[in-house]
C-alpha cells in the first residue's frame, strides 16, 4: 500500500541519515587519533560508531546491500549479530577512558570476553542456531547501560569533566529505547524515536572528545609559552 511506501521511504532516510552522520564522525576521530596518537580515546569513539554504522546498514532496510552490492545474506546476518555484541564492551571501554576512577576496567574486560565469545557464534554456526543468541546475551546488554548510567551518575557526584553532558547522553538513548519499546508493545503510540536519542548520545561523546582534545592542545601551548619565556 501507499502507506506502507512511505513508511519504508521514511524509515530508509533515517537510516541514510544517521549513517552521514555517523560515517563524519569516525573520519573526524580517526584524523584526531592520527594528530594525537598517545590518546587511543578518539579511536575508540570511532570503533563505536564504526559498529553502530554497520549495525545500522545490516539491519532495517539493509542498506549494507547497496553499499556492497551482492553481499550473502549469511555475512549481513552475522554482522548484525557481531555489532549488537560487541556495542557495549565497546561503549564501556570508552567510558573507562574518559573517567577511569568510575568504570573499572575489569568490568570492561568481562564484556569483551563475554562478547568475543558470543562473537563465536556467528561465525562458526548456522543462523537457526545463532539467532537464539540475541536474547541470552540481552540481559547483559541491558546491565551494561544501567552500570553504565550509575557510573556516570558516581561521576557527577564527584564533579568529574564532561560527567553531566554524558550522563543526558545516555540518557536520551534510555528514554528513547523505553519509549520504542513500550511502541513496539502498543502501550503508547508516540512513534519511534531510539535513532534520534543515539545521535544525542553521538554528539555528546564527539563533543566532550572535542573538548578533551581543546584542553589539552591549551595546554601544550600554555607549556610552550612557559617554556619560550624561560629561556
């Protein structure tokens, strides 16, 4: 039906629309992570959203199929599954960078053994058996966000940088996936708006990085001046 077109038409924008965005921030991180090559944090970010940009282009209206035409369904399939697993490892090893007294990195290490193992799956199964994976690994995906979220809110508590802009990123990523799901559930009928709270919690990650770099090239600076009038 016509109403049906449109629905896929709309839905295939945002998709196209959060990968521009997501494809302009990987390559500015990588062009700061080459600048400063000592802080792996803006690389990190950029294998974050490297892994949201090809969950994005596997799932939905598959666009991966346009970006690479031919490509098996068996590969998309697993790169859907092996970007949903390692997204939090991902994410938490992040956060463990920008305020490492928080997030211990134990934890962080948990989650990419977890989801190197989960990763397994794809990879040397069919999908009528990985695809069960999806829901087992749920839960911990799920207790990744909320420690995420609480470590965030100790953060604040103790006054660190950037605390608060990361804390109403995560934020609007929570709120917009409980209102999609409460949607899927037709609890409430507000429409889906979970890509619209992870392009938030995008640009507030680039923006406290950006501001994390600004700092430091301040200092440096401040330190060259120090150091020219002393001699």
């Amino acid at each position: 039906t016509s109403e049906e077109i449109l629905k896929l038409a709309q839905e295939t924008r945002t998709d196209v629309f959060l990968m521009g965005i997501l494809f302009i921030i990987i390559v500015y991180h990588i062009s700061l992570f080459v600048i400063r090559q000592k802080d792996i944090t803006p690389f990190l970010f950029a294998l974050f959203c490297l892994n949201i940009f090809m969950r994005t282009a596997s799932t939905g209206e598959k666009l991966i199929t346009a970006i690479i035409p031919g490509i098996p369904y068996q590969i998309y399939a697993a790169i859907e599954y092996i970007t949903y697993f390692l997204s939090a490892p991902l994410g938490l090893h992040f956060m463990h960078k920008i305020f490492p007294k928080e997030f211990p990195f134990r934890l962080v290490q948990f989650y990419y053994l977890l989801s190197f193992g989960f990763c397994i799956f794809p990879l040397t199964t069919p999908i009528s058996i990985y695809s069960h994976t999806a829901n087992i690994y749920l839960p911990f995906f799920v207790l990744a966000i909320l420690l995420g979220f609480v470590f965030i809110f100790f953060a604040i508590v103790r006054n660190r940088d950037y605390s608060l802009i990361l804390f109403f990123g995560l934020l609007s990523v929570i709120i917009s996936s409980i209102n999609d799901i409460l949607n899927t559930t037709e609890v409430i009928y507000t429409g889906y708006i979970a890509h619209y709270g992870l392009v938030v919690m995008i640009f507030s990650q680039s923006l406290v990085l950006s501001m994390k770099f600004s700092r430091a090239f301040f200092e440096i600076q401040i330190l060259s001046e120090e150091l020219h009038k002393s001699k």
